[in-house]
C-alpha cells in the first residue's frame, strides 16, 4: 500500500463543509479510478491533514491522470474556501504540500 499525507491550513470550523465535499466526490468512482483505498481528513491547531492510502505504489501516477477529470478539477476548486496552503509562496501543486515519511512501522 502507498499512502500520502497532504497538510494545508483549514479553519476548523470548515471540516463538516470539508467532509461533505468529500462524502459527495468518495460517492463516485473517482476513488477507485485513482486507487483510493482509504481516505481520512485530520485537522489540528488550523492545520489540515489529508491522508490518502492507495492500492499500489502507482497512486500517484493514477491522480496525475485523474486530475483532468472534471469531478477532480470540481473539489479542488470547491475546496478552495477552505483549504489553503500551509506555505503559499512555494504551493504549485498538492505534492508541494506533501509530508515526507520518515519512519514506517507495521505489524507483519
């Protein structure tokens, strides 16, 4: 399984708006057209964690084609009253706002 963590800054009063756009966009088959397994939103602090796990490590290739779609093109431009980036000067792309794992741990 492949997992990413996007953090951005969100109110937290925005998350039941948030989790609604998402309830509506994970009812589709975009999730399974990117190879979404799991979707779970954190947030802390005005700080908003997006973690994402995927099937395979192919994840990120398959949002990179998803992102034309128009229900992609649709949330992020619905969430754009919500989620800002954490760092605005040097946001292109959700990968700019990409956690790196440091450490992995799991039980075999």
């Amino acid at each position: 399984m492949h997992s990413t963590l996007i953090v951005a800054r969100m109110n937290a009063h925005s998350a039941t708006d948030v989790a609604d756009l998402f309830t509506a966009f994970d009812a589709t088959d975009m999730p399974h057209a990117m190879g979404t397994r799991r979707r779970q939103l954190f947030s802390y602090r005005g700080l908003y964690f997006h973690l994402q796990d995927f099937d395979t490590a192919d994840g990120g290739e398959r949002i990179e084609t998803a992102k034309t779609d128009p229900r992609f093109v649709a949330i992020s431009q619905d969430l754009k009253p919500f989620i800002e980036a954490y760092d605005p000067a040097t946001w292109r792309s959700p990968a700019d706002a990409m956690a790196q794992r440091f450490y992995h741990w799991s039980a075999r």
